[in-house]
C-alpha cells in the first residue's frame, strides 16, 4: 500500500483575529471532505508584531485540533517575507496557500488535488470569486484569460491571487530555491504571490483548475477592496509591480524567449507610464515626461541587450 499523500495549508496571521476563525473552520470542512488516502494539516506562521487577540485565537483551534493545527511564530516581517518563511517550513506533498481572511468552499482541496496528482511538479491555481465582508454576497470574479497557463498573459499582469495557489512540494522547492537568488532587500516590495507564479509557470507545470474556486473577502483592510485616489498610492502599486517583473527577469533571464521578452518590456512600458500618468496631475508635467521618456529607453536597452544584472 502506497504511503497517504499529504496536504499543509499555509496561512499567515498577522492581526488577523476578525477573520482567521472562519478561514480556519473553512479549510478544516476541507480536511474532513478529503479522500481516506489523504490526509492533511494546517501551517499558522503567527506573526508577533500583531496587536489584537489572533494568539488566543489560535491556540484555542490548536489545543481543539492538536493533529491538525500547528502554530509557529516569527518576529515582525513584510508580508512577502512572511510567505517566503512559512514555505520553507511546509512539508506537504501538496501546499495550499490561503491568506487569513479569505476562505475555501467545500471540496476546494479534494478537486485541486484530484488535478495535481496528473502532472509533474504541479503548480496550481484556480479563479476568485469576491465576496462582500458584511453579507458575502458575490461582488465579481477575477478576470482570467482564454488560456490562463501561457506565461505571455501572466507577464501582462497577475490573475493568480495567493490564496487561489496550491503546489506539488518539488514545485515549491524550485521556486524557493529560485527566490533565494535574490537580494534580501528586495523581497519586501515584490508582489509575492505574482513573482511565485511567474518563476511557475517557468520552472514548474501549470495547471488552471477550472471545477473550484476561492472566496476573496472585500474589506476596508484589502488595498483591492477600495479604489484610492491618492497618487502616491498608484506609484507605490505600481513600483511594487516594476519590482516584481524585474525580479523576475533578474531570475530568469537565461530562460525567456524573444516573445517573453517583449511580453516582459509591455509589461514594464506600462506601468512606468501609468506612474507618470498617475502622478501628472499632481506636479508639472513637462519634466515629468521628460523622466518618463528617459525610463523608456533604458528599459528598452535593458530588455533589447538582457542586460539585468
């Protein structure tokens, strides 16, 4: 008889106590729904820079499910950091990330795993539906392209929400060992969730799980739930993304193709002239503009002769 296959669910939480409850009920109905071959436990990374009761909160679930809930805490950290460090510690066969205030409907694991279990080291992932904080209500569902597995669409911009992940162990200790490659300076300002799903779908299999979903809770605390008109905002939004593409071209850049280069300069062009746009109104343009044109043609430099070093 073959040995049981083995999930861990990664949830950061950092003052988290409003939401981490119904997170944690949600992927236990998951662990009970599971085939008898599998088995299953959840991976808390408890972050001690919170400020609220989510310890209690969590030693009360963890003394209730000692076999299942195992809680580990760390110092302070960005939110990139924290992801990095509780992957490092999952053992899973199969890793499942959800952030604490989003949540799984029933059978989300056992379809995602039926998929992954066909390919090799799998990377997986899976549309998101949002739901209103106050009455759960469906507010929309994340846009996903005709073919969600081709990295050209995913260079673009990122449709791969964390809590919609879930990965063959090998995938995450390609990625991990991918990610160790960059500066420790950087890994607080990349969008974590996108630069895992770039280095993905390049190291990994893709797989878009189309029979599941995961629940994104629209709350005042999300920066998706409420579009700002503050400029400086969309420049940090925006840096944040310039970060993670060249991040990623940083990593990669044996790998990419003609077209995943290009794909990749789209990408930056982009969001270089949303920032000045973003901005324009605010300060004179003129130099502005000047800047802006500058940017261009370093990037094009940059992406022509894959000079990022």
């Amino acid at each position: 008889m073959s040995s049981p296959s083995i999930i861990t669910v990664v949830i950061r939480a950092y003052s988290a106590e409003k939401y981490i409850s119904e997170a944690l009920q949600s992927v236990l109905e998951n662990l009970n729904a599971l085939e008898e071959e599998v088995i299953g436990d959840i991976l808390v990374c408890y972050d001690r820079g919170s400020q609220d009761n989510t310890y209690s909160i969590l030693k009360q679930f963890s003394l209730k499910h000692p076999e299942l809930i195992h809680v580990i805490e760390h110092e302070h950290m960005t939110a990139p950091e924290a992801l990095v460090h509780c992957l490092k510690r999952a053992q899973g066969t199969y890793i499942f990330l959800l952030d604490y205030d989003d949540l799984y409907p029933k059978e989300h694991m056992k379809k995602a795993v039926s998929m992954l279990r066909n390919y090799p080291k799998a990377f997986g992932f899976t549309k998101i539906y949002f739901i209103d904080d106050a009455t759960k209500h469906l507010r929309g569902t994340s846009k996903i392209p005709e073919n969600p597995i081709d990295i050209l669409n995913l260079l673009k911009g990122d449709y791969v929400g964390t809590s919609s992940i879930c990965m063959q162990n090998e995938c995450v200790r390609e990625v991990l060992a991918t990610i160790d490659r960059l500066p420790k300076g950087i890994i607080p300002f990349i969008r974590e969730d996108w630069l895992i799903a770039l280095l993905a779908f390049k190291e990994c299999t893709p797989v878009f799980i189309r029979d599941s979903y995961v629940l994104y809770r629209l709350h005042a605390g999300h920066r998706s739930a409420i579009r700002s008109t503050d400029s400086l905002r969309w420049v940090y939004d925006y840096s944040r993304d310039i970060i993670t593409l060249l991040a990623f071209a940083k990593l990669e850049k044996s790998k990419l193709s003609l077209s995943e280069w290009r794909a990749l300069e789209q990408g930056l062009l982009l969001r270089f002239h949303s920032i000045i746009t973003s901005i324009g109104k605010d300060f004179n343009s003129l130099p502005l503009f000047a800047t802006y044109y500058k940017l261009i043609n370093i990037i094009k430099r940059l992406i022509k002769g894959k000079e990022i070093s």
